[in-house]
C-alpha cells in the first residue's frame, strides 16, 4: 500500500489529485470546529456528556455531538440512496432509468441529491425543535429566527459535504462520499483509544494493563485481517466460448470465468443497517428521552435506544432479558436483507446468461438460457449468505468484547469495515490510474 501510494506520488497527475482529495478532507474536518448559529455550545456539551450516539455520531466525524454546521455530515445523502434504492424495485420508471446506462445513472444521482436536501430540511427542523425545545439547546430560546438560522446552516453543511464529495470522485480519487464518511469514522477513533487506555490500562496493576492491550491489540488486527480476506475472496464461475468461423479466421474457444466476490455488496449493507439502527435513539433524543433519564415509558426506551442496539451486553443475553437485545436479531436481519437486496440490484443473473448465450459463451455442464441464469442465481444465493454471514461476523465481535468488557468506544467491526474498505477501493483505483498512464506513455512511444 505504501508503495503504491509512494509510486503515485511520482506522477503528476495522481499527485495533484491526492493534494486535492487531503485539501478537501481538511476543509471537512474544519467545518466540524465550527459552531452552528444560535447553538449554545455549553448546553450542547451538558446534553450531550452522558448520551453516546455511537455509530451515529462517528458517521458525522463527532458533529453531531458539537452540533457544527456539519452536524447532519453525509447522513441525508445515505439515507435518501437508500430509500431511492428500496423505491427501484417499487416504480418501474425508475427501474427502467437504472437499465439506462449513463445517462439513468445521472438522472437518478439529480433525484438522489433533490431527496438529501429535502431529507436534510427534515432532519434540521427536527433537531432545532427537538433539541432547542426540550434541552435549551438554541440561544434565547426555541424562536422562529433560531430555528430557520439552524435548519439552514445544518442543510447547507450537508449539502455542501455532499457537493463537495462528488468534487472528490471527480477531480480527486476515489468515491468521494464514501471518503469522507471514512475519515469521519478514523478521526473518532483516537479518541476512543485514549478512552480505552484511561479505562484498562492507566493506574491499574502492569499486568492488567498488558493483558488489556494485548486484548485490544488482537480483536482490532484479527478484525482487519478477517476484512481484508473476506473482501478479496471470490467464487469463480467457469465460462468456455464455443469456436466459430469469422471470415477466414477461427475465433473462440478461448476460457475464462466469472469473478462473483463473497462479500458482492461491500459496505453498504453495513452502512444501510448501522444508519436504519440509529434513528430511533436520535428521534427518542428530540423528545428529550435519554439512556441515563428516561423518563417516557423507560423500559420502551431501553429496548429501542441505540444504546442498547449496538452495545449490547451479551452477559445480559438471556430468555429473561431477551426484549432489551432484540435489536441484534434486528441488526444481523437488517444485514442479511441489504446484502442480498444490493446484489440483487447490481447483479442480474439473467442479463449475463443472456450476454453469454449471444457471445457463444457456456458454462461447463449447464446449458445456456434458463439453466444458466439459475445456475448462476443459486451460487449467487451462497455466495451472498456467506458474505453476509462473514460482515456479521465482523460487525459483533467487536460488539461482544465491548459488552462483555465493558469497553466505552464508539468505533466497532462495522467502522473497520467501512474503513478497510473504502481504503481498498482507493488504492484499486489508484492502481487502475497508474497503469493508465503507462499504457498512454507506452502508445505515445
């Protein structure tokens, strides 16, 4: 990897786009120091010293806690790819812009961006009358004036992060959305290794504090080792072309093979779950519902915060306390779901049976047409239990340890998967770029 990043470099080109992805990234981080208008930042710091919005705030970089302009960071822009996404299947019209290439593809990101900043409307208002309502939050008061000061600052600071990736993705490298949903998550990490050090290891005997670190040390690297295998692994599909006569030539015959990865979906499922799981802890937080005060129907409040979600405590994990760890069914079928609902979206069995047959093209011992798409449609069921299997994997080991040990982070298996993710994707088009430019210089010769 640095090696790659250290040949990059060497290129004027990839290196002007580097310098212009850390520019933006700095610019994003920035805008987390800066307050939003009429937020009391002691009342915000009050309000929010006892709550942990764990996977929510790390989705925003820590914003939301601080309540910065870019409070809401890229969260309406999942949110509204995720509903855009649920409706394909619903509308045929926008099914048949997603078949359309390019041009689909750019008429349903202008639908994507026209829904995240109604979404962000719709979030900002909420949080400017939720929070200034029932925690003070808004200075003098919860006002017309502050309110609408609010609700445009948090809209413009998601609109303009969600402008500003896609500035990335195309002067820069890689998705630039998935960028900066990746540095929010690493720059909330530090801080929750410092929390980890003060709870296990500082002023406490030497050899607690070796065997805590030890501990940490092996579930962070086992967990990024089991991602780097679970995203590089791949199911093969043999494919052989029948030879033909074109011209005065034999063409064909030749051998290749479909690539199907275990893990088809990447991080979206992960990141789909982890948001659906968040809202109904934030939505209780704008009536003033908290984990350590909670005063509206506590025992309702306990099942469905966040809190209790994704820090579950497994010791608790029994027939008597199984209502209070219901979400971790919830959170392992919300997975399963996304996992196989994202492949299906990207991934049509049937169209490549179909591209097969026409090329000549067959898969050894199954015939073309119909046996071929449910061919490739029943490895493509496994495959994808297999990958979804293995992100749920990842996702609650760090969420076992977390119960059982007590370890206050916020950062978990399906922050490191997100991050080793999206870190693979840049470098693959890093790599994609190099080789480019070789072959351009290679031609120009």
């Amino acid at each position: 990897m640095f090696k790659t990043f250290l040949n990059a470099l060497k290129i004027k080109d990839i290196r002007t786009k580097l310098l212009y992805t850390f520019g933006a990234l700095i610019i994003v981080r920035l805008g987390t120091l800066l307050p939003a208008p009429a937020v009391s930042r002691e009342a915000v710091e009050q309000v929010f010293s006892s709550i942990n919005f764990g996977f929510f705030n790390n989705l925003t970089g820590g914003s939301f806690t601080k309540m910065s302009i870019f409070a809401l960071s890229i969260s309406p822009y999942i949110s509204a790819s995720i509903i855009l996404q649920l409706l394909t299947i619903a509308i045929p019209k926008l099914e048949e812009l997603q078949k359309e290439g390019e041009d689909g593809r750019k008429k349903i990101e202008e639908i994507t961006r026209y829904l995240a900043v109604g979404l962000a409307v719709i979030e900002s208002i909420a949080m400017a009358i939720g929070f200034g309502g029932s925690s003070g939050v808004l200075e003098g008061g919860l006002t017309f004036t502050n309110v609408m000061l609010v609700v445009a600052s948090f809209t413009a600071g998601s609109t303009f992060l969600m402008w500003l990736g896609e500035r990335i993705t195309q002067n820069g490298v890689g998705n630039g959305i998935s960028i900066i949903l990746m540095i929010n998550i690493v720059s909330t990490i530090p801080a929750d290794f410092i929390r980890l050090y003060y709870q296990f290891v500082y002023d406490k005997p030497v050899w607690k504090g070796i065997i805590a670190t030890i501990i940490t040390v092996a579930v962070v690297v086992f967990t990024i080792v089991f991602v780097l295998i679970l995203q590089s692994a791949e199911r093969k599909i043999p494919v052989q072309y029948a030879k033909k006569v074109q011209g005065r030539r034999m063409i064909g015959g030749q051998s290749s093979h479909i690539p199907l990865k275990v893990n088809t979906a990447g991080v979206i499922p992960v990141i789909f779950a982890s948001s659906l799981m968040s809202f109904p802890g934030v939505i209780a937080s704008f009536f003033g519902v908290y984990p350590d005060r909670a005063h509206f129907w506590p025992k309702v409040f306990k099942v469905l915060n966040q809190g209790s979600w994704l820090n579950i405590n497994f010791k608790n994990f029994d027939f008597g306390e199984f209502k209070y760890s219901i979400g971790l069914l919830i959170y392992i079928g919300l997975i399963i779901f996304f996992a196989y609902f994202y492949t299906s979206i990207t991934f049509n069995p049937i169209e490549i049976a179909n591209n097969m047959k026409k090329q000549g093209g067959f898969i050894p011992g199954i015939r073309p047409g119909k046996p071929t798409s449910d061919h490739l449609s029943k490895v493509l069921n496994r495959v994808i239990l297999i990958g979804a299997l293995g992100l749920i994997i990842v996702s609650v080991i760090p969420m076992f340890f977390s119960g059982t040990f007590g370890a206050s982070v916020s950062f978990g298996g399906t922050s490191i998967i997100i991050i080793v993710g999206v870190i693979i994707e840049t470098i693959k088009q890093v790599e994609s770029q190099m080789l480019v430019r070789h072959y351009k210089g290679f031609l120009n010769d």
